[in-house]
C-alpha cells in the first residue's frame, strides 16, 4: 500500500527538475547532515523522538524558505535497527512533507557509515547493501545517489532515473549535484576518480555530496588529509560532507554542518546546525550561506561537592534534590513536558568525600528520583569522589 501511495507523489518528477526549472540561475538549499534518526540515546525515548523532532525541523526550515532542495550528507540513521513505531513516524513525516511542499522540494541524499552499518547491539546483519534510506528512496521519499567508481570516467555518475530508482547525479535548475555512498575510513584514493567523473565547464553549479572528515578538524579523528581535495577544487564549487559532528567551513568550499542533533554527550558542546545556501548568476556563480542552528534538546552540566561523608543514602538523595532544586529555579519553563526540549538532559558530576559504604550511590536509582522530582528529561552521573578534602583542581 505504501509503495502505491508512494506512485502518487513523483508526477512528472523529471519535468519537475529540468523542463519546468530551466535554466533559472538562482538556486537555494538547505544542507544538513548526520540527523542519527533510530538512535535511543540513554534508552530515553524522549530523547529518540528529539531525533524526528530535529528532522521535522529542517524540513519545516525548507518550506518557510522555498528551497529547491534538500541535501542530506549521510548517517541520517544510525544503524540498521529501528524501532517500527520510529520508523513510522518517519515516513509519515517525509510523506506530510510532500503534500505540504506539493512536491516542489525533493531531498537528496548518500548513505554514511552509520546508515550501513553492520552491527547493532551485537548482531551482524548477514545480508550487505540494506538500508532505510533504499526503503525510503523505493517510497519515492528521497532521492539516493550513489556511483559506480569501477567504471569508465563518463559512467560513474549516471543521471538519477525515476523509474529504477537509481543514478549518481542530478540535476535540479543549473545546479549538477553529484553523490556517492560512503567510501569507506580511507577515501582519498577514491577521489581522484570522483574528479574524473564530473565534467568540467558544462557551465552547471558542481555539488559534490560526501561522507567523510578532513584531518585536523577534530582532534584524534582521522580524516581524509585537505591536500587530497584540491584536485577537486577546478570542477566542485560546493563539497557537501558529513560526517564529523562538528560544524566547518574550509576555503569558502568545503562545508560540514555538523550533526542535526547530539548523538553524544560532547556533541552537544559543538557548533552544528545546518547551512542555507543562495546561488545566483552573473558573470560568475555568487554563493552565500548562511548557518542556522537547530532547536535542540539542552544539556545541562551541574557539580555538586561533598565536604563531609554522608552516611544515610536517602540523606544523600535529599541533599542531592534540594542543591538541584535551587540550580535549576533559575530556569523559567513554560511547558514542563519532556517533549519540550527546553526541559534540559542533565549531566551531573558528585566531587568531594565520599559517602559510607551504606550511603553508596546506585546511579540508575538516583537518575529515576530525580527525573521525577527535576525538571529534566534525563540525567547522566558521574562519580568523581576522593576520601580527602581537597580543592576541585587538586583533585582533578
């Protein structure tokens, strides 16, 4: 039944991307990236929806913008395992999309690591080559592009055909996107056949869509070396990566927008968001982005420090509740559902003397009293305690 709603929605697609555009030189797009979709950080189904909620948000970010599309640069799940109920969800929201979009804004979008990824929880899925994104790109929700690098330059990228679903570029107005699934940890030999595959001076606007880092942009986290790109400089005017959670922007053409949301805990330290992109043409093709950040779940650091041993744990528990308490009044909110992602994850540290054996602190316990006494949606403990009286730095 799905795949003949799905029918409905791709009229004339192909007339929508070449005939109707033209050759109109003003092109706008959001591009975003690594929205973890699936992903049931903390076993807080709260923070799962926080996911969708990120995704809905974009898509309403690109209906309030008139983009002529959408590109997602890869782990827009996080793995192969998926709640049916999130799913759902999903694709109820990308088919809402439609309708309300009337179809004028089709999403692009590659596979990243975590969209392939092999094992979950444990298990390994036998079978290679599955995806949620194939299932979406067969409801005609998105479209998924991906080469074929083992063939001929002027193979590679074939053009995306509506009928099998299939194809490594696109065009939409003047702008030529290009897309491969991800490369693997090390991709750089694989870029100089990119470059072969893109013409050069066809007069379009070259979007290349790719998963991978560049080295130095995160500490300790390989990535693919910045020289290794600049043979693509002559024929991609806009490279379109994700990957690293981390938002950048390397020589006003290399563009990560980071994670849409914190799919761990020191995502949430980093800037990220999405990108804005308006091309128009002159002479030459003019860019301007502009970055947007997201409505994101807040995460919240608070210490508290023992100076002397507490030997009763619902003492403990109580004082625990009560220096929280007066933190977290400072804090207007106006809809104290968990829903509302004002209501802050909160990652608490305990420092100083360390309570008895009977005051000893069950983390999951404490996490449960406290969600249900705080304004918070979840809480995250970190016990670093010393049987000494000592500063904070010396203790550290």
């Amino acid at each position: 039944m799905l795949m003949t709603s799905a029918k409905v929605f791709e009229t004339n697609l192909e007339h929508l991307t070449k005939n109707q555009y033209g050759y109109n030189h003003s092109i706008k797009f959001i591009h975003a990236s690594d929205i973890h979709l699936g992903s049931h950080q903390y076993r807080n189904d709260y923070r799962a929806n926080d996911f969708i909620f990120a995704l809905d948000e974009i898509l309403s970010l690109a209906v309030i913008h008139r983009v002529d599309f959408l590109l997602l640069g890869g782990d827009v799940f996080t793995s192969l395992e998926m709640l049916p109920g999130k799913l759902t969800k999903i694709v109820n929201l990308l088919t809402s999309f439609k309708k309300v979009s009337k179809n004028q804004i089709l999403i692009i979008a590659i596979e990243g690591n975590h969209d392939i990824r092999k094992f979950s929880r444990g298990v390994r899925f036998k079978k290679r080559g599955q995806s949620w994104l194939k299932l979406l790109a067969s409801l005609g929700l998105i479209i998924l592009l991906d080469a074929e690098l083992d063939g001929a330059p002027e193979e590679m990228f074939k053009i995306y055909n509506f009928q099998t679903r299939k194809g490594g570029k696109i065009q939409i107005k003047n702008a030529m996107i290009y897309g491969t699934g991800y490369l693997g940890e090390n991709p750089e030999d694989e870029l100089l056949k990119i470059k072969e595959g893109i013409v050069k001076d066809d007069g379009y606007f070259h979007i290349l869509l790719q998963h991978f880092g560049i080295e130095g942009q995160m500490k300790r986290v390989p990535g693919v070396r910045y020289e290794k790109l600049i043979p693509l400089k002559d024929r991609v005017n806009y490279l379109a990566l994700g990957h690293y959670h981390l938002q950048f922007v390397l020589d006003d053409w290399v563009y990560n927008p980071g994670s849409s949301e914190s799919a761990c805990t020191i995502d949430f330290s980093f800037n990220r968001g999405i990108f804005l992109v308006s091309i128009s043409k002159e002479d030459k093709y003019i860019k301007k982005v502009k970055k947007i950040q997201l409505s994101n779940r807040t995460f919240r650091w608070e210490c508290i420090y023992f100076q002397r041993q507490f030997k009763d744990k619902e003492k403990l528990y109580a004082y625990i509740t009560q220096e929280l308490r007066k933190s977290l009044s400072t804090i207007s909110y106006f809809d104290l559902e968990p829903s509302n992602v004002q209501i802050p994850v909160l990652l608490l540290t305990l420092k100083g003397r360390r309570p008895f054996t009977k005051g000893k602190i069950k983390e999951k316990e404490l996490s449960k009293l406290l969600c249900e006494n705080l304004p918070v949606v979840d809480v995250r403990i970190y016990q670093k305690f010393s049987n000494f009286l000592k500063t904070i730095d010396a203790f550290v």
